[in-house]
C-alpha cells in the first residue's frame, strides 16, 4: 500500500499546495492522498490519515447519501456535486472561531493507478464567505419588505380621507399622487416628485395626457394599457404593487416602487381616479444589479477556476473563459489575442454574436498598436475605450479596427513571469485609458502591483463593443484582470504539462530504443510480439518475423576496431529500417549484432519479400568486409517463420522457428535468406 501511496502522491502532488481540500479515496474508502490544505483544516497530518479508512476518522460518510455516492464514483460515474446549502459540508473542518466550514466539494472519478477500477477525486471549496454574504443579502431584504409593509400600514391609515391624504401629502417621504384615469392626467403630485423627478407638480400636471409619453421608460409604456385594466377591474380596499422607471429632467432613468389604489368612482361604479405612492428605488436597484454582478463575477471565476484545477487543456479553459465572460458581458464579441514579441497576433479563440464578422484564426498586426501600445501592455496597463471615435486615437488605428466593426472595446494583458513588490505572481497592473497612452508618465504603479521583473506579454483578453457605444464598469474591469490571472495560471499549467508529457516520452523512448542504432531494443520487442501475437490470435490474421544476423562480424570487429564496427551497425540498422516500411512494422536489434522485424498481417510470402529486400539494402551499402569468407562486402543472413497465433501457444514458438532458419541460413553459406518449413 505504501507504494501505491507514494505513485499517487507522484501524481497529484502538484494539488499539495492549493488553496482548496483535495483528497484521493481507494474504492475501500482508503485514503491515498490528503493535500496540505485538508492537513490545515481537519487538524489531521498526513501521516495518521494516509492508508487509513476515512470513514473511522469522519463517521458521517457511512450515511448511505454520501457512502452510494461515492461507490458510483469508484465505478466510474460522472461527477457527483456536493452543494453546500443541501449537504453544508461533506469533511467536517472548523475554522478558528469554531464554526464549521462551510463546503462546496466535487468528486471525481479517475482512473486507478493498477488500470482496473477508480479512485475518487475529493475536490473541496471552503464557500463560507460567499454563504455569510448572501446570508446578508438576505437580511437585507428582509428589512426592505419590512419597510414595504410599514408603507403599506401608513397608506391604509390615509385612504380613511381624500382631504385628509391633502393636508398629509407634502409631509411623507415619497411620492403621492392622484390620476384621472378619465381624463388621463395627472391631478395631483406632492412636493416628493421634485426630489424624484427634478420636476415641479404643477410642471407635471401641465404635461396633461402626454406625461406618461414623456416620462415613462418605452418598456414600461408598453406594459401601461394591461396595467390600467388590472385597475378598472379592482374592488375597494384592494391595492396594486409595481416597479417602474420614469425620466428624471437630467436624462437619467430612475427607478420608482409603486402601489395604486382606487380613489375615486363614478356614478356607475367605474374607477375614476386612482390613488398612488412611489419611493425612489434607484439606489436598491443599482445595489441590487453590484450584487447580482458580483455574484455572477465570483460564479464565473470558479467556472474557470474548476476548469483550471480539472482539465490541462488550454484550448478548452480559453473557449470556456470567452463564452462565459461574453455572456457575463453582454457584448458581441470577446476573443484571446496571442502575441508574439514583434507584435503580430493570432485570434486563438473566440466566442462572437451571429450577426459580427468572424475574426477565429486571423492574423493581426498594426504598426500603430506595436508603437504605441505593446510596450504599456508589457507592463501590465489594461485599456477601455468607451467609443473609438470619440476617444483620442490615431486615425490610423482606427482605420484599423474598423473592419472588425469595433465601437468599444476593453483589453486586458495576459502576463506571465510578473513579480510583484512582496514577491507575489500576478497577471495585470494599473489601468490604461487612452489619456494615459498620450502621457505615460501619468500611469503611477503603486504597491502591491510595482513590477520588478521583466514579464513576458503572452497575448491579450479582448471583449469588443459593436452595436454601441459602451462605458466599461469598474467591476468588469476588474472581473477581466481576475480571469487574466486564472489564464496565466493556466498557461503555465499547461506548458508545464507539456513538458513534462515530453519528458515522459524521451523516457519512454530512451527505456525502449537502443542507444547505438536507434531501433527499438530487445525489450519493446519483447512487448510488441507479444501485444501482436494477442491481438491477431483474436482476428486469426497471420503474424511474420524475420530475425537477421550480420555475417562474421567479429570478424570485421577485429579487423576494422570496435568504432567501425559500431559505424557498421548503424548503416545496417537504417538499412534494414527502410526495408519495413510499413507503419506497423517493427525493426529491432535483437541483441549484438542480430535484428528483428515483426511483420503483422503479413504472410510467409510477404515476409520473405521483405527479408530480400533487406538483404538487398545491405548488399548495396557496399560496406568492405575483408574478414568475410563469403563476400568482399558486408552481408547478412535471414531466417523467415511466419504463423497465424493461437491463444493456446506463445511468441516464443514463432521466435524459435524463425531461429531455426536462421541457423540453416548461415549452414547453406550464409549471404542469403532462408523460410522455415514446418
């Protein structure tokens, strides 16, 4: 078990060090891998954990919710999602004042070390913060409908009388007025509608039948007609709440929460006039919308950040950032710009509204955007231009991005390398406007983002405007330096992988190639007669090996010196390499100076046609061999065995016989080539 402790450890290790829980569970519950974090939490080292049941040190995993859970994980099942405000925790973990973490954990399915089975990947987020602040949200607007219901109590006290509600009106703190709904004007409107409004009651009796053209926004316009019906068929004492937007006198759209009432009928009992209150809510609906884009910002970056901890595939990370920052954007098109030192790009990836040209795969250069800004963005400024137009830009660079139908855009520099002042990593600096591109040294770099390293610009992160005009908001700005970080982390991750991945494979080709001439050695052709062999005894194909031995080379050995000898080897070997030349054959030395080939689906006459060939190449290498008893040259003997393989034999056989041609090869004169005949 300590082995398979030490492999798993080999190969998560790299999660030891994260900011999140992360263990690895054996199918018996046996713990494999307990990261530094979990040692943090639990107050468990990993010493006292690791090949123990996790289920004697956290009990609560017997219950069948999470012990089912988990067997379907240990069989291979998709992800099993843990939410915290159903389970709240999944590995009991207290924080300093002793409440319990609150847990958002992942657990994956990945395959077993032994190749047989699975193990579960424990992935655990501590969510406690995020819990607290929509706990205080919540809070929020409890006291909110609170205050609804104390409104509420005050107007029923003033529907009792309408000269009443007069004499009141000017003293509440929102909105009154009385509509005619006949007329279709306002009749009355407190002294609040100037706070509300900028406008005076009498300006807005004025408008008369044109107020609600004036001042209502058209999307609630449109709702109006539906809105007085509702109205007419009222009965007393009942009341009607809405949220609606009006035009302040400066142009601004401001938000009203309202509730109307029947305050006058006609003679035949139709509404006549109706009675209404209104409280600015604009400042609500504006906390309302941070808060929803917080949310959907700190939702966005786990997004990417669970791709980042679960997949090494840059290109699927970069199409997950662009379609989840598009969408959290609302704009039309957001793509990642790789760069290289000259300044030319490559659009690598790219999400894109259906109705804006297409830019996946361009190439991109501009002198103007090399001269003027590579150089900022290399220091890490960001850049938003609310209108190319508008703002102070070369005219040759708006010349350049018109054809990709920009009007706003919003670039953020991808970095990697970047030291901050206390030491830290970091993907992004100060903002860059257009101001700061005509006076640099207006752009002051304070702590922690003083750069004192030289950053390597690997592209930028784009989102581009094209319908309108667009002020980019401090919190997408700061969204998109957050997702610069995670990407920059996550080209490392995957360059790193890369290396390593090409790491193992001049491993794996040094432990199965022979140094001198490059053919795979001995062992690999142990391994590969013997996946062939299993392989076409289920299809019933025939399977064809040549063994091939250079003729009296101890003797050229001790003629020519070791050194030649070796050259000899190497010539031979390419020679007898272009003679298989297809791409499921395999040339091996088979040891000193012996070779192999195995032929799959090749028959005996196949097979003896690539051993002449063989024979052929050699011959005309022309390679002097005077301590040869057969040839002036270098030459070499071949015995062919060829067989259809049969679960109920080995390789071996086939070696044998091919052996035994060899050996009647070399009997017959040798410099020739000999097919075994059972």
């Amino acid at each position: 078990m300590t082995h398979e402790i030490q492999q798993v450890e080999e190969k998560f290790g790299v999660l030891d060090r994260v900011p999140v829980g992360v263990c690895v569970l054996r199918e018996d519950f046996v713990v494999l891998f307990w990261n530094s974090c979990l040692e943090d939490w639990t107050q468990i080292p990993k010493n006292l954990i690791l090949g123990t049941n996790i289920q004697a040190h956290f009990p609560r995993l017997h219950h069948p919710k999470y012990a089912t859970r988990l067997k379907l994980i240990f069989a291979g099942s998709p992800p099993a999602i843990f939410s915290a405000h159903i389970h709240k925790y999944l590995i009991p973990a207290s924080l300093l004042d002793g409440q319990c973490r609150i847990q958002e954990s992942t657990v994956t399915a990945v395959p077993a070390l032994s190749g047989k089975g699975f193990y579960a990947l424990l992935v655990i987020q501590d969510v406690t913060d995020l819990t607290h602040r929509i706990q205080d949200y919540r809070a929020m607007r409890d006291q909110a409908l609170d205050e609804i219901k104390e409104r509420q109590r005050v107007e029923e006290e003033l529907r009792s009388s309408q000269h009443f509600v007069q004499k009141m009106a000017d003293a509440i703190p929102y909105l009154m007025y009385i509509y005619d709904l006949i007329e279709q004007q306002n009749m009355y409107a407190n002294h609040q509608i100037t706070e509300i409004l900028g406008y005076t009651p009498e300006e807005v009796k004025e408008m008369g039948q044109a107020l609600f053209l004036n001042l209502l926004h058209p999307e609630d316009l449109a709702l109006l007609p539906a809105h007085q019906q509702k109205i007419i068929a009222m009965q007393d004492g009942e009341s009607i709440e809405l949220e609606y937007r009006m035009k302040h006198r400066s142009g601004e759209w401001r938000w009203l929460r309202g509730r109307e009432l029947v305050f006058s009928r006609t003679e035949e009992g139709v509404p006549k006039q109706v009675l209404g209150t209104a409280q600015d809510i604009t400042e609500y609906k504006w906390a309302e919308e941070v808060v929803r884009q917080q949310n959907e910002r700190e939702r966005l970056i786990r997004v990417i950040a669970q791709h980042i901890r679960q997949s090494l595939n840059l290109q699927e990370i970069l199409n997950t950032t662009v379609r989840e920052v598009r969408q959290f954007l609302q704009t039309d098109r957001v793509i990642f710009l790789r760069l290289q030192p000259n300044g030319k790009g490559v659009v690598m990836v790219e999400s894109v509204g259906p109705n804006w040209t297409r830019l996946l795969g361009k190439e991109i250069f501009d002198p103007c955007f090399a001269k003027t800004y590579l150089e900022l963005y290399k220091n890490g400024r960001t850049r938003s231009i609310e209108n190319i137009y508008s703002a102070d830009l070369s005219q040759c660079y708006i010349d350049f991005l018109k054809p990709f139908e920009v009007i706003a855009d919003l670039t953020v520099p991808i970095l990697q390398g970047v030291k901050t002042q206390e030491g830290g990593e970091m993907g992004f600096s100060k903002d860059l406007t257009h101001e700061s591109v005509q006076d640099r040294e207006k752009v002051n770099l304070s702590p922690p983002y003083r750069i004192t390293s030289s950053p390597e610009l690997w592209g930028l992160l784009i989102a581009h405007h094209c319908s309108s005009s667009r002020q980019w908001q401090p919190l997408e700005i700061d969204l998109l330096k957050q997702l610069a970080t995670q990407v920059a982390i996550a080209i490392q991750q995957a360059e790193l992988y890369e290396q390593l991945q090409a790491a193992n494979e001049e491993l794996q080709r040094l432990a199965t190639s022979d140094g001198l001439t490059q053919l795979a050695n001995r062992r690999r052709f142990d391994e590969y007669l013997d996946f062939e062999w299993r392989q076409l005894a289920r299809q019933q194909e025939p399977l064809s090996l040549i063994l091939c031995d250079v003729d009296f080379f101890k003797s050229y050995n001790d003629t020519y010196g070791h050194q030649a000898g070796d050259d000899c080897l190497r010539l031979v070997a390419a020679a007898i390499r272009d003679a298989g030349q297809r791409s499921a054959d395999l040339v091996a030395r088979y040891g000193g100076e012996e070779f192999a080939l195995v032929l799959p689906h090749t028959d005996v006459k196949g097979a003896a046609c690539v051993a002449k060939e063989v024979r052929s190449k050699v011959n005309n290498l022309q390679i002097p061999h005077s301590g040869s008893q057969v040839s002036q040259y270098v030459t070499v003997s071949l015995g062919v065995s060829s067989t259809i393989p049969r679960h109920d034999c080995t390789p071996a056989m086939l070696i044998a016989t091919a052996d035994k041609a060899l050996y009647q090869a070399k009997a017959e004169g040798r410099d020739r080539m000999w097919v075994y005949q059972a």
